[in-house]
C-alpha cells in the first residue's frame, strides 16, 4: 500500500536561500533509494480556509520505506537545511484499499456509534 508525504511548505521570502537551494539539489539523492518520487510541488489554488505558501506531495511504496528514508542517516544529515530555512508541516498517509468510497466509510460509522 503506498504511502503518501504532503508537506505543507513555507519559504520565507518566497524564494530558497544559499542553504535551502542546497537542500533541493542533494534530497532526491536520499529518496531514490527508498522508491520516493515527487507526485506534486508548488503553488495551490485555495477554495476555503487558508493556506500559505506551496504544498509537497511525494509518493513511497510503503509506510515502512517513507519513514526509513526520512530517519536515514543520509537525510537526517541534509534536514537541518530545511528547518533552518522553511517552516515544513509534514504528514504521512497511506493510500485507500481497493474499493473503499466515502458512503460506506459512512455506513461503517453509523453502525459503530449505534454498537455504542
């Protein structure tokens, strides 16, 4: 089941730094190992509440793969790049199984609170 990276991300300024250009050119040397690649990058077109800046969404073949690559010694070395010059909220999620929709999602919650 892939797992998915969205990292809710703001530059200040708008526009990478010395340290933060230095980040991009070395990260997707320490995803490839890990089967990561980049679905989506950049700018977002809000249609209710806020959200500044531009959005990160990148793709793992597994939960396992996605926080193996992010607490590798060799990404773990390049972060404080980042930190020190984004403000980053990153968040992991797994794909859905087959066959899942929303109604039943639904359905699935009424019984449990009528169980209740």
């Amino acid at each position: 089941m892939s797992t998915y990276l969205i990292n809710h991300l703001r530059i200040p300024g708008e526009v990478p730094n010395g340290e933060g250009l230095s980040y991009l050119e070395q990260v997707e040397a320490t995803v490839a190992p890990y089967g990561g690649k980049w679905l989506a990058q950049g700018s977002v077109d809000v249609l209710e509440g806020a959200w500044p800046g531009s959005v990160v969404l990148m793709e793992f073949p597994s939960r396992d793969t996605a926080s193996a690559w992010y607490n590798s010694a060799v990404y773990q070395a390049i972060a404080p790049l980042r930190v020190r010059n984004a403000i980053s909220d990153l968040v992991l999620i797994d794909s859905l199984p087959d066959g899942f929709t929303i109604k039943e999602f639904a359905k699935d919650i009424r019984r449990a609170l009528k169980r209740a």
